[in-house]
C-alpha cells in the first residue's frame, strides 16, 4: 500500500474546502496540500449551480434572519453577521478577480436585486419594522420599502402581472444584490490549486478509516471507490468539507469535540420555468414568508439564475424528507449516523420537532398542481405546462446536546474542530456557501493560530482589507470596501 505526506488534506471538493485550501496556498505557497472527492468531478453535490438557491445570502431579502423577539421587535442581530460574514467573501473574491486568479466575476456572479415582498395587512406592517430596523444600520442603509403598486412594478412586473393592486401589498430591494454560481466559482478555485505545485487532487475516491497519531497528524486510508485500491495519506491537518457527508467522516475521526453531534436531512425540489418569455420577463430573486413549521431553506422564492452562463427562473425550494445525507448518498445514512453518544440528543430533537417532520412528509406528497398552487402566489398567472420539478441539493441540519431540552436542531452553520488543532469540520446548512470565507478564516484562527503571528496576519489583511476589523462597527470602513468590491465584482454601476 502506497503512502503519501501531506501538510493538509482536504475532504471533499466543494466550496468550502476549495476556498479553505485556496486561502492557504496564498498564505504559504510551500504546503503540499491533498484534495479527496467522493465523485468524478468537483462541485457537483451542495456547491453545484442547481443544488442551491445561488442567493448571495447578505441578509437583504432572507425574512427568516430578522426574526420578531420575545418583545415583538424585530431582532436584526442574525442579519448583520450574515451580511458583515459576506462583505468578507466579496473582499476575497474581489482579490481572486484582481490577481487574475478569475477571469471576469461575471465567470460566476452577477448583480441581481434582492427583494422581499409580502402582501397581507399584518405582513407589510412587519416588513415595514424591518425596513426601519434594517436601514437605520449602515450595512442596510441602501434598503429601498415600498407599498406603491407603481414601484412594485417595476421592481418585479412578473410578479405584480394581474394581481389585484387592492390587495396589501409591500416589498424591499437592494439593487446590488448578487446570484451565485458557487459551483463554476468552486471549479474555478479548484483549476488554480492544481496550477500550483504541491497540490493534487484524487477524484473518485474516499475516506475509508482514520488514525490519530501521538504527534498530532493523522493516518488517513483513502480507497479507490471503482478499483478498490487504498492508499495511506499522513496529513498534519485534516479538513472535512463534505456538506451532509461531514457528520458521519466527524464520527469516524473520534475526536472528543464532536461526540454528540447528530444530523437532519432535508432534502428540496425547484420548480424550473421552461418558457424563455416568462423567464426574460423577471429579473430579481424575491424572497417571501415562509410557511408556518417549515425550515429556513423552505423560504419561498422567486430567483433568477445564471448558471453555467445560462440565465433561468426557478421557484421553490420544496422541502422534503429523506434518510440520505447526500444527494449520491445512501438510504442508510440516517440510521448508520446514531451512534451511543448523540442518541438521546438525537431522540429528543425529534421529539420536540414532530411538527416539521410531519410538514416535511407532507411536502414530499405534494402534487404538481399543489406546487403550481404555491407559485401562484408570487406568480398568479403561473401555468403548470410552464414548469417542471427538479431536485434541489441535499442538506444535513444540526442536533446537537442540549441541556434544558436534551437534543436541539439548529438551522445554522457551525465549525467543530480537535482541541489540537489537527481536524476541523464543517456542519449544517444555511447560509453556508455565502460566508464560506469567513467560515475558513475561523478554521484558520483555530487550527493555525501560531501562524497568525508569523506573517499570515497581514497576508490576510492584504486579501482581505477588514479582517481583524468589524464591518457592523465601523461605518467608513464598510463604505470603503463596499465601493470597492461592487466595483470590482461589477455589481452596481459605481
């Protein structure tokens, strides 16, 4: 059995482990850095164009960050990380686009506004509260509130086509939102690693057992899923970006810090528009209400897409309920996930979320004319013949301990890493792609902190110009890398 050595071994070939390796090879080019995908080509489960929403998640149309608190005001607090967590992706990937690393944003973003709109008397008050909550924040000072059928539309004609302009109606838009293709920005990343020496990537093949060594570096066996080979990879870091499969490479690692860990899978569905006129005819993502029980990711939306360099229209996503914790995964991956120490926590999460597996289910039973239906209230002149189902990605939520209630689901992103620093993994979903860098740079501070005092520090403040500084805090700031990235990235005309 062969044997490799490696500085830094990356699981999976999805966003997050592309933007992680691509963020060390610029703070020190001389790690030999190892890149293991379970599939034939990189970015084609979570991080592909058609398995996510594509929305750069800035807090700007995504009702469910601004909840109402326990005082009926509504709480921004979740709102500005996400939105300040995304500044910082920008600055990075403005950087790529500056050093040439990308061509051209439009390789893989594009300025598509984002829009929350909502109609219903009780709704607009709300959506009213949250514009005034949001605006008077400098990150959310260019939000635009509407209640003027004229305005909306004009921000969204498809939308507002033969509706009753009786009804009560609101929306807000910010014109510099931005759709995603993490998948060809993935590749994109992926393309430069393997430009630069000390990188290699292995397709097709993976994880198979774990070994923690004293010296704090691990034995990793890889195996060759169509030939069956394995190979033995000494790594000195070991990273799992997985999506859904994260959680059961966690348990096979066996590091203390990720005992108690159980997942959720949800999976979702699109409706796809195959009408080019219809399709030409909107050009926003608008973001509605969500269902009563039903997850973040199940947030309603009516988005423009531009994946692969073709535009599209897609609503949904549909929520639905299945055991896989991939979308190549296995039937199995729920029940081989419990293990003796995240039972309870799992028993009871289940427990006290009854409610949203039995909404779950229910979606999955939906029919076409009953998801024609929901679309019908974004889209009240919506034909069935127009549209088709398609299956979104799959995504693994977070139960974790919990000491009041035993178990807790949490709908989130969350980083568990080894108390040495030798492994670190990614879990849970939303907002996910859009916060990637800032999701790495955390992994960084964790897992490489010595380095920090060695020079990565101002490399990073060189890629990233607020890092070590707080966006929510400082106005200028703010105002002064937000100018730049929108230019670079040619996200508004400024």
């Amino acid at each position: 059995m062969s044997e490799t050595t490696v500085d830094i071994l990356l699981v999976g070939g999805g966003v997050m482990s592309a933007t992680l390796g691509l963020l060390l090879k610029q703070l020190e080019p001389s790690l030999k850095i190892m890149m293991v995908e379970k599939l034939d080509q990189v970015a084609l489960e979570s991080s592909d164009g058609w398995n996510n929403a594509g929305t750069g998640h800035a807090g700007y149309c995504e009702l469910n960050y601004t909840p109402l608190n326990a005082n009926g005001e509504v709480d921004i607090n979740r709102a500005l990380a996400i939105n300040s967590a995304f500044e910082t992706s920008l600055q990075f990937w403005s950087h790529l686009v500056k050093t040439k690393v990308i061509a051209s944003p439009k390789d893989f973003i594009n300025p598509t506004p984002h829009a929350s709109f909502v109609w219903g008397e009780e709704n607009v008050e709300f959506l009213r509260q949250r514009h005034a909550a949001l605006s008077a924040h400098h990150l959310f000072a260019d939000m635009e509130f509407t209640e003027d059928s004229a305005v909306l539309k004009e921000w969204m004609p498809l939308v507002m086509a033969k509706r009753h302009t009786k009804e009560k109606m609101a929306a807000t838009r910010v014109a510099y939102g931005s759709d995603i293709d993490f998948g060809a920005l993935t590749r994109h990343m992926v393309n430069t690693l393997q430009t630069s020496d000390g990188f290699e990537l292995l397709t097709g093949h993976q994880v198979d057992t774990f070994r923690h060594k004293h010296n704090h570096r691990w034995e990793i066996r890889i195996e060759d899923i169509k030939s069956g080979k394995k190979k033995k990879v000494n790594a000195g870091f070991v990273f799992l970006g997985a999506g859904g499969g994260a959680l059961p490479l966690l348990q096979k690692s066996r590091i203390h810090e990720g005992k108690g860990y159980g997942g959720f899978p949800v999976s979702g569905q699109w409706l796809v528009c195959q009408n080019p006129e219809i399709i030409g005819q909107h050009f926003a993502k608008v973001y509605g209400k969500a269902p009563l029980g039903a997850p973040p990711m199940s947030v309603p939306h009516l988005d423009t897409r531009i994946i692969n360099g073709k535009r599209a229209l897609l609503f949904g996503p549909y929520a639905g309920f299945t055991t896989k914790f991939l979308k190549t995964g296995s039937i199995l991956d729920l029940i081989s996930s419990v293990k003796t120490g995240n039972l309870k926590s799992m028993f009871k999460a289940g427990l006290h979320n009854r409610d949203l597996t039995k909404y779950l289910v229910g979606e999955v039973f939906q029919t076409h004319k009953e998801r024609v239906n929901a679309l019908r209230h974004f889209l009240p002149q919506a034909k069935e013949s127009d549209w088709v189902l398609a299956n979104a990605g799959q995504r693994v939520q977070i139960i974790k301990n919990c000491d009041q209630k035993g178990g807790k689901l949490e709908f989130g992103t969350e980083i568990v890493a080894a108390k040495d620093g030798s492994l670190a993994a990614l879990l849970g979903a939303s907002p996910g792609a859009s916060t990637s860098v800032e999701a790495m740079i955390q992994v960084i501070e964790r897992c490489f902190s010595s380095k920090l005092s060695e020079g990565w520090q101002a490399r990073l403040k060189e890629m990233i110009p607020s890092y070590g500084e707080s966006l929510i805090e400082d106005k200028a700031l703010l105002k002064k890398v937000r100018k730049q990235t929108l230019k670079t990235l040619q996200l508004s005309g400024s």
